[in-house]
C-alpha cells in the first residue's frame, strides 16, 4: 500500500526584508505540520505539496521553504498554485528529477508523473499567469491524458491545486478552475484513477467528479471559514490547521484521512 502525505497552501512569505522570518505564522505552522506527520507510526512514502507554496511567487520564499522541508526523509513532490512562480518552485526544488525535467522550456507547465511504492501520482498544473483561477487548455489535458495512458494498470492519483468541482464558498468558487469538463472526460478514459487531490481550499472538502472522488486539504496555515453566503468575501478561521494522507493499495482502494496538525498521541490503548 502507498502512503501518499497531502501539504497544502503553505503560504510562505518573505517581509520587507525579503527574508522568510523564522518567528512568522507560516514558517511555525509548517515546522508543526512536518513535525506532525513525521510522528506518525507509518511514515508516509511521499509527500505532495499541491500549491499556493509562496505567498508572493519569490525564490527567497522557495528556499526557506526548501529548507523547512528538509527534515523529511521522503521524496517531495512540489506544485504550482495561483500564488506560485512556477519557475521559481522549479529551481529550488531541481533536485527532484520529474520537477526538472518538467522545465526544459520556461514557464513551462510545472506537471509530471512519479510512482510511489505502486501507485502513480499525476501532477497538474492548472495555474493561469497572472490570474487566480486555474484552468487546463488542450495542450495540458492532451498531456494529461498520454500520461495517464503510458500506466493503465496502475492505480493512480491526479492531483490539482484548483479542484475541479464547486465548493460553495463564493470566494473560492470566483477563482475556481474553469471550465473542468474536459478534465473529466479525459478522467473518465482513464478508470485507474482512483482520486483526485486538490489544494486552493484551506479546508478539508470531498466532491465526485465523473466516476471518481475529488478531495480537497486544509492548509497548513490558515483555514476558511464555512460561510456560504458571503458574494466575493472570505474569512479566516480559527479552525485546525491540518493535512491529508491518501491511502492507495494496489488493487486500486483509496482511503483519505484528514489530520489536524498537533503534538497527537495515543491517550490509551482501547481493546
Ligand atoms: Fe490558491
């Protein structure tokens, strides 16, 4: 079985300095996110970081967070989000060979394919230069779609930063990803994947998508408050910031669990 870990919207950013401060919300937030997911009894084989990675787009940014990251002892697969430079993610993380070779052109769509322990993950770029909603043009989804056929038989998972279903938040839904039906009947070519993982939310959320299952993850610095009727406005809220961990085996069954960041230990043994 693979154990595939789900960081989301980090939001990194550097002050006026152009420095990362150390004592700065998302720099502890994550250091708590990665201490927590390093105390779990399994440990994840790879860990997928599905955008909006850099409040501000900076290498400066990428580099802290690069370093932050590098307590973990498995592979990191970064992606962009409507917040990210895509080339910039893409040098700081070059020692990863997939998010290299994904850059032979500039600005080129930050996607490729990996396997973990068995499973695939196939990850997205969805980011529109300059704009906060995401979309995938012809040339992607034709990407998406020979990759998804060189590996037929293995179950699969497709990760985006925009999630290809509503929400409900306004906030969100106004800088949704636009457009998804081509994204779905590409999907639905393809019946080993087996979920498809989103970030842009900042909070946990499940939606079906053709016949698959679409999950979405809270941040690992700020959450968004459930308010459903609020045109065009959001707010933060002081829920638990948090991650996600995709259990795939495979013959193809996936599981999510949805983990709050914290220092979690077992209270007692139960029988
Ligand atoms: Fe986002």
């Amino acid at each position: 079985m693979a154990i595939i870990a789900q960081l989301s919207d980090i939001h990194l950013a550097a002050g006026r300095d152009g420095e990362v401060d150390d004592a700065s919300g998302p720099v502890r937030a994550l250091r708590a996110a990665v201490s927590s997911l390093l105390s779990l009894p399994a440990r994840p084989d790879a860990v997928v970081l599905t955008g909006d990675l850099a409040d501000g787009g900076l290498p400066a940014e990428y580099a802290r967070l690069h370093a932050l990251l590098s307590p973990l002892p498995m592979a990191v697969y970064p992606m962009a989000g409507n917040h990210d430079d895509r080339d910039a993610l893409r040098a700081a993380f070059n020692d990863e060979p997939a998010v290299r070779e994904s850059g032979i052109e500039p600005q080129a769509p930050l996607q490729y394919a990996v396997d973990v322990a068995g499973v695939r993950l196939v990850c997205c770029d969805t980011t529109v230069e300059g704009r906060p909603h995401g979309h995938m043009g012809e040339e992607r989804l034709a990407w998406l779609d020979a990759t998804l056929s060189n590996a037929p038989g293995m179950p699969t998972i497709v990760a985006t930063h925009h999630p290809p279903f509503p929400i409900g938040i306004r906030f969100i839904d106004d800088m949704r990803f636009i457009d998804p039906t081509g994204f779905t009947a590409v999907l639905a070519q393809h019946p080993q994947v087996v979920r498809v993982i989103s970030g842009h939310v900042h909070r946990a959320a499940v939606g079906s998508l053709g016949g698959t299952v679409g999950t979405t993850c809270p941040s690992t610095y700020r959450q968004l408050f459930l308010d459903l009727t609020r045109p065009g406005r959001a707010a933060v809220t002081g829920e638990p910031a948090g991650f996600a961990v995709h259990l795939v085996t495979t013959e193809g069954a996936a599981t999510t669990h949805f983990i709050p960041t914290g220092n979690y230990r077992p209270l007692m043994d139960v029988e």
